[in-house]
C-alpha cells in the first residue's frame, strides 16, 4: 500500500527488510514556527473604484481605443512631452524673431507698420500657409518609415517634398510682384500699398527658403531629433537683432531693411540644420543629399497627403484673416482692428504649446505604426487628447487672469484695453476646444488622414464658425463678442467633431496601412530591415 510522501500532519518512511513488502509507518513530528509567507492582498475598494473610473473616463469618448493602465499612460504622457518640450523652444524662439521685426517696424513709423502687417498678412495668406502646408504631408511618411525601419524613404520623401514646394512657390512669387495692384483693386490705401509691396518683393528669396525649412524641420522631427532645432534656431534668433540693427538702423534700409533680416534668419537657420545633419552624419542613413531617379517618382502617395493637409492649415488660418476683414464693418473699426490684432497676436502665442503637442503626437503615432504596434499607436492617441485638455485648461486659465493687464502692454488706448479684456475670456475658452483639437490634428497627421482634418475644419469654421459669427455679430449686435463667440462655436464643433473621428479608429486597419504607405510588408517578406521597428518600446506597466 501506499501513501502520500507528506500530508502535513507527519512523515512517512517506507522499512525494508529482505524479502519482505515495503510497510510505511506515519511518524509523527512537531510542527516548527515558520514565518508566514508575505502575499499581495487584493486590491481595496478605492483601489477598485479608482482603476475602473480609469477604465470608464477612457471607453466612453474612446471605444475603439486600446486599455491602458495608468502607468502605462504616466510612461507615454513622458515620451509625448519628452518630445514637445524642445519643439515649444523653438516655437517661443520664432516667436521672438517676429516680435523682434515688429519692433523695428515700429520704430519706422506708422505707415512703416501698417504696410510691413499688411505684407506679412498677404504673404501668410497667400504663400506661408500654403508651403506649410504641403510640407505636413511628407510628416506622416516620414514618422512611419521610421517606425518601420525603412529609413531610405525618409530621404527619398523630403527631396520630394522640396521639389513640391520649391514648384509651388513658382506661382506663389507671381502673385507677390502682383500684390500692389491686388491691394489697391480691393480698396486699400496708395501709400500703405507702396510700402507692402516693397516688403514683400524683398522678401521673394524667403519661399526658396521655406522650401527648404519647412521639409528639413519634419525630416528632423520624425526622428525624434529635436534638441538641435532648438539650438539652431536660438543661434539664427541671436544673430536676428544685430542683423537688423544693422540693416535698419546702420545702412537706412527701412522696411527692406527689416524684410532682409528675416530672410536671412530663415538662411541661417537652413544653413545650420544642414550644418548639423552633415557633420552627425544624419543623412547617411536616409540616402543622402543626393538627387536620384526616385526622387522624380512615386509621387502619388506625397501629393495624395499635401494637397489635403494644405486645404486643411490654409482653412483655418484664412479664418482669422477673414475675422479682421469683418472687424473693419464693425461699430468701432479702428478699436476692434487694433483688439483683434492683440488677440491674434495672443493665441499666435498660446498657439506655440498646442502645437508642439501635436507635434508630438504625431512622431509618437506615426512611429507606432510603422512599427505595426496598434495599441501602442492607440495609446499615444488618447494620452495626446488628454494632454492637449490639460493645456486648454492651463491656456484658459492664463487667459481669465490676464484679461485685465494684458492689452496694456501694447497700447495704452482705454478704448481697445477695454474691449480686449472683455474678450480674452471667450479666448480662453475657445482655447478649452483648440488645444484637444491641435492635438487631434496630429493624430491624424500621423496616421496619414488628413482628408478627415480638412473636412472638419470646412465644417466646423465655415459651416458653423462663420454664420455663427456673422448673426450674432451683426444681426444680433454683439458686435466684436460675436466674432469671438463664432470662433468658439468653431472650436466646439472642431474638437467634438476630432474626438468622433479618433474614438472610432480601427488601429489594427491602421497599422496595416501604414505597412502599405511604407513599404515595410514588401521589406518583411523580403527580409529587409523594414521589419525591424526603430522606436522606443513604453512597457505596460500595472
């Protein structure tokens, strides 16, 4: 017979003797203290509570996103910010170079300054709008090659993309030699007109160099390269004031003088982007500088994403030029022109932090799906829009506290301190909507949909924005309020309008489209590199 070898209570030993049966006899022995093993103990009901508040907040406005724990958010969260601080850098640093030429322009005069705005405001319009645009459609190739490993195709789309631009700019150019008879056929005054045509025409040169810029800036960018565009633009803004002074204040060239400078700004700043890529060897591992056969083909994919994600930034920034249009109908135009240009300025401003957000964003996306990492695409997709809330939140607040200082630090006009702090709430709330919505653009940007942005953006600024804007401003008379309140409700449309769309992404359909757009399933069964992922893996963490 037989037993167990111990049932806790005793030892059993078998006695064996010489031809005899095995017996087993049970002895009993003492039980020793033994230490009580340590176990985790289940979680409490706070615990409980807090993890499925968790669960809910993200299942309800993201259904088809992917679960995620806190931790794993907290680690992600890091790695979207690790990425935009810099970005918010240069951004802040670029927006000192305007300030900076806005100051001399200034110091010209009046007329000096009506026409240098008018210029800058035709040329964002007319040119700068449209370049940066474009370029936005080389970002989600780029981001997703570089998640796939298929870095040759980073090269190859930049190239591309330049040519694309430096094409666009062509006609571009002819409408700025055009641009005094197109001011004074819509009305505008001789002499303002005179001085913006001398600003623009010296500022031709800076579309060749915008479409160098705006292509490098991303090539860098998607590679999460982005600690040396800050460097190099701190260096092109510290040489901007000694060339201005030079050239306004040393050589007498007024406005040409202070057009010149930002021209050779942008130079400076293309030359040490290249600098940099050139002596760290960036661009060896991308096929170099340079042209090829390829880079006149396979155009197809490029433009399908330019000319959408061109319609999509040229909405909305024609908006707000359209918005000072319509403040010179208004009761008091001088006053609410002269508002609406702290305003636009001030958003311009808060406008910097968004943005890099959804810079960000976009690298970590798109780098998700090219390495065919749906959830974790997913995942960075919904820390963004939390994050970009988390800002509106921030830039709301800002805005309310400041409502009643700020306009003094640029004019000291009662009439148009008044009317700016009556507005700057309705600003901040507007930005409650543009900051989740910046950042829902570059979810889109980096899963190559920017016909989705382009379409909400027509809907949201023009189908509700505008009319809103335009009834309660005129019809109802809240005047320039009404303005302000069209844009909020073009803001609410926008950012629900962002969330519908993301919430019910299929990340795995996505994933899979972006082994198509990057080649990479062609390089999987070939056994080329393109089945090795190139970014940084955020474990799950419980």
């Amino acid at each position: 017979m037989s037993s167990p070898r111990g049932d806790g209570n005793g030892l059993a030993e078998p006695l064996l003797a010489e031809g005899a049966p095995a017996v087993f006899v049970a002895v009993p022995v003492v039980e020793e203290d033994v230490p009580p093993v340590l176990t985790c103990k289940p979680p409490g009901r706070f615990a409980r509570a807090v993890k499925e508040a968790w669960s809910v907040s993200l299942s309800v406005p993201f259904p088809m996103m992917p679960s995620m724990s806190a931790g794993a958010a907290e680690a992600e969260a890091r790695s979207i910010l690790g990425l935009a601080l810099p970005m918010i850098l240069t951004g802040l640093l670029l927006y000192l170079r305007s300030m900076i030429s806005m100051l001399f322009l200034g110091r010209l005069g009046g007329l000096a300054l009506a026409g240098g705005s008018l210029a800058i405001g035709f040329a964002n319009i007319t040119g700068y709008s449209v370049l940066s645009g474009l370029a936005m459609g080389m970002e989600p190739i780029c981001g997703q090659a570089f998640g796939a490993g298929h870095y040759e195709l980073l090269g190859v789309t930049m190239q591309r993309t330049v040519l694309l631009l430096v094409a666009a700019a062509v006609p571009i150019a002819g409408l700025w030699v055009h641009m005094r008879p197109l001011l004074l056929l819509c009305g505008q005054d001789a002499a303002i007109a005179a001085v913006a045509e001398t600003y623009i025409l010296a500022s031709l040169p800076d579309l060749l160099l915008q479409a160098f810029l705006h292509p490098v800036r991303i090539y860098l960018r998607t590679q999460s390269i982005n600690l040396p565009l800050t460097v190099c633009a701190a260096l092109a803004i510290a040489l901007h004031l000694p060339i201005n002074y030079v050239l306004v204040s040393v050589l007498g060239l007024g406005i040409k003088g202070v057009a010149l400078a930002s021209v050779l700004a942008n130079l400076n700043l293309v030359l040490f982007l290249f600098s940099y890529i050139w002596l760290k060897g960036v661009h060896k591992r991308t096929g170099g500088f340079a042209l090829s056969a390829e880079s006149f083909r396979g155009w197809g994919e490029l433009v399908s994403l330019a000319l959408p994600s061109c319609v999509s930034v040229c909405l909305e920034w024609w908006w707000y030029e359209i918005m000072i249009l319509l403040c010179g109908l208004l009761a008091n135009p001088q006053a609410t022109v002269a508002s609406m240009g702290i305003l636009i300025q001030t958003t311009s401003l808060i406008y910097i932090f968004p943005s890099s957000l959804g810079f960000g964003v976009s690298t970590r996306v798109s780098n998700e799906l090219g390495a065919n990492r749906p959830d974790h695409a997913g995942r960075a997709a919904t820390v963004g829009l939390m994050l970009g809330f988390a800002f509106g939140g921030v830039a709301s607040a800002f805005a309310w506290l400041v409502r009643g200082s700020w306009a003094t630090m640029f004019t000291a006009d009662p009439a148009i301190v008044a009317l700016t702090a009556s507005v700057l709430p309705i600003l901040g709330a507007c930005e409650l909507g543009n900051c989740p919505q910046t950042a829902g653009c570059g979810v889109l940007r980096g899963s190559a949909r920017p016909k989705d942005a382009a379409s909400i953006n027509l809907r949201s600024f023009y189908i509700v924005g505008t009319p809103v804007a335009l009834v309660l401003a005129f019809w109802y008379r809240y005047d320039f309020k009404g303005l302000w309140l069209g844009l909020l409700a073009a803001q609410a449309t926008c950012v629900v309008r962002m969330l519908l769309v993301i919430g019910q992404t299929d990340w795995t359909a996505e994933a899979k489209r972006a082994q198509q757009l990057t080649g990479a399933a062609d390089a999987k069964e070939s056994g080329g590199k393109g089945s090795h992922a190139a970014v940084l893996v955020i474990d799950e963490q419980c």
